[in-house]
C-alpha cells in the first residue's frame, strides 16, 4: 500500500459526498460503502447543484458529477454514472437512460419506450442488453480517479418486480431466473465475501474501487 492511498483512505474515513440526487442510487452507495464504515451525504442533502451531463461517455458523466460535487463541497465525491445498453437498439439508451425516463423520472414509460423500439425494429429475441456503471472518486485538489463495471443479460417484459429502480424490472442478468428487480439489494449489489465478483454493474465497478481506496 503506497503513502498515497494511505492517505486517501484516512481521508475517506471522514466521509463522502455521493454527487447524486438520485434516491435510488444514492441508497444503493450507501449500502455498498457501509461496510467500510463510510458515510455518505446525498448531493441534494447539501443543496449542490446538478451539472450538466455533456459527455460521451459514463465515464465522462461520472467525472463531471464527481468533480463538481468536490469543488463544490470541499470533500472527496464519489458520482456514478450508468445506464442500459440494448443492443439491438445501437446501444441506446445508454448515457442517455435518465433521459428516455424525463424529467419526471418515469421510468415505466422509460422501459415502455425500449419495447416499443424493439418491437418498431422488428429485433429478434432474446433482446440482450448490459447495464455499465462508471464510478468516479474526485478530490478538492482535482485529482480524479474511475472505474468501471459490467453485467450481461436479457430484456424480458412485461416489466417484473418492484424492487430495485430504474430499469431493474426489465433486465435479467445472464445465469438468473429472475430480474433485478425481484432481487434483494444484497442479491442485487452484496459483494461476496470470499471476493469473487458481485453480479450488479455498480458492484462489479465498486469492487475495483474498494481495492484501490477503501
């Protein structure tokens, strides 16, 4: 361990700034950083501003969140930034999942329009799909570190489950019978304690972050 990430983990023992003002997600961090006794206050906890999300990529959207939200704050932001990607679909909605929900977040319509498209597209099934999630740990000073995860799987409708958020209750990861959105958060994101590999995106992308700060 380098003097370097010594001194980072001290610091983030004080604390993160989750850079969302999703609930969804918001919860979801909290859960995964508990376990290492860090403690996270939402961005809307704080009445930070939402940046406007202008890259190309998650990795470029969470780096955004994550530094505006330690600029702003003073403290280490921890931001992710993911979505699902159809394949059948070119990959949409990808960065732009959120939007295809609105501004009223509506996520039903959001998972109403996917089918459509494919429906619209005359794909074949299984429609296959992945959801990606990029983290990104920014520091006051600018420094930014990223990582990145990904998890495999089918589109099924009708939507089924109601745990969960976002498109949880249409995706059904590759080797479950069930959608994330029948699963526990623990089934979902619990990162397993003999370390082999978590099944949700944002644990995967977790997991490699934990191994590097935490």
């Amino acid at each position: 361990m380098t003097a370097e990430t010594n001194g980072a983990r001290r610091r983030l023992a004080g604390g993160v700034v989750a850079a969302t003002h999703n609930a969804g997600k918001l919860r979801e961090l909290r859960e995964l950083l508990a376990p290492h006794g860090v403690e996270a206050a939402g961005a809307a906890e704080l009445s930070l501003a939402e940046p406007e999300e202008t890259g190309t990529t998650f990795r470029d959207n969470a780096v955004i969140k994550a530094d505006a939200a330690a600029r702003a704050s003073g403290r280490p932001a921890l931001a992710d930034d993911s979505g699902l990607c159809v394949e059948a679909l070119g990959g949409q909605p990808g960065i732009y999942s959120a939007r295809w929900a609105s501004g009223s977040k509506d996520f039903a319509a959001a998972m109403a329009r996917v089918e459509r498209e494919l429906l619209a597209a005359g794909a074949p099934r299984p429609w296959r799909a992945h959801f990606v999630s990029a983290l990104a740990l920014a520091w006051p000073d600018g420094r930014i570190e990223t990582f990145e995860g990904r998890v495999d799987g089918e589109l099924v409708f009708p939507p089924r489950g109601t745990l969960g958020f976002g498109y949880d209750p249409i995706f059904r990861p590759d080797g479950h019978a069930r959608t994330f959105g029948e699963m526990s958060s623990e089934e979902k994101h619990g990162i397993p304690a003999d370390g082999s590999t978590a099944l949700s995106h944002r644990a995967r992308a977790f997991q490699m972050f934990a191994r590097e700060c935490l």
